[in-house]
C-alpha cells in the first residue's frame, strides 16, 4: 500500500509540474498543445502537484501499531 501511495503520489506531482510548466509556457511541450500559455493550467497543475505531495506524505508508515496490555503496564519499571 506504502509503495502504491508514493508512487501515484509521484505520478500526480510530476504531472501538475508539467501542467503548471506548460500553462506557465515554460515548457512547449509538446508543440502542438492546448494547455501551453493557457493560465487555467497553473491553478490545475498546482493542485494536482498538492494532491500527489499529500500522497506521498501520507503514505502508511511500515511499523505497524502496537498497544499496550494491562500484562505489559504491569512489567514496566516504576520511577
């Protein structure tokens, strides 16, 4: 689950760049495209590069959970 998050997390930030390059007119790739020079496409690239930066921060941690046991409260050492 951790790698799917970071890499859709990835996809999605690398994409809203080229948006936000593209809209920008920083990137005239490829020639012939509607989205170059077309301000909209800042604010959507811009988005979706938040969406994908989400993503990748909330992507499952690998420890796993642990709680604590009334066994467990009872063994720890008293201060």
């Amino acid at each position: 689950m951790k790698a799917l998050f970071r890499i859709v997390g990835v996809c999605a930030l690398l994409a809203g760049l080229l948006f936000a390059g593209q809209g920008a007119g920083y990137i005239d790739w490829p020639v012939q495209s509607f989205m170059i020079r077309h301000k909209e496409w800042i604010y959507y690239g811009f988005i979706t590069a938040v969406v994908g930066l989400v993503l990748i921060l909330a992507a499952p941690s690998k420890a796993p959970r642990t709680t604590l046991r009334n066994d467990d409260l009872d063994r720890r050492p008293r201060r």
